[in-house]
C-alpha cells in the first residue's frame, strides 16, 4: 500500500511558525488558537512545539515566555454589572 498522501498542515510551514512564534512572539497555546480558528481543525499546543523542534526554532525559555505575556499587554477590564432587581 505504500505511503499514505498528507496534506501539509499550515503548522506544519516553517516561515507560518517563525512569523507567529519569533516576530510576532505568540505563544504556542495562541498559536494553536489562531490555527484553530483559521483553519477550523483541532491543534493541540504540543502540536506547535513538536515543529518549532523539527524545524530548529528555539523555544523561549519560562522567563521569556511570561515576559512576553506580561509585556504592555493589559488585562481586558471587566464591567460592573448593574443589579437592576
């Protein structure tokens, strides 16, 4: 029977991921979240870093990624919910 035929995943290319996780500096979970919603197929996080590895890109340390998080990204703020009774 041989190999089956894939199609490339757009995960799975390697400037999609440089442009997502290096230059923009999205985390594996956003931009499993992004592929999800643009391709609407499941993705797992892992998923993502399986092929930073294949691919060579290097992975952010704990200190980096929480920078990132943290950096001039600001919480939405919530409303007051009015208690109209």
């Amino acid at each position: 029977m041989g190999k089956t035929l894939r199609t490339k995943m757009l995960y799975q290319d390697k400037d999609w991921l440089l442009q997502k996780y290096v230059k923009e500096k999205l985390s594996t979970v956003e931009i499993a979240r992004i592929y999800r919603e643009t391709e609407n197929k499941w993705c797992d996080p892992n998923t993502i870093s399986r092929w930073l590895k294949k691919h060579d890109i290097g992975m952010r340390s704990l200190a980096e990624a929480q920078q990132n998080r943290h950096a001039g990204i600001k919480p939405p703020v919530k409303k007051a919910r009015s208690s109209s009774g």
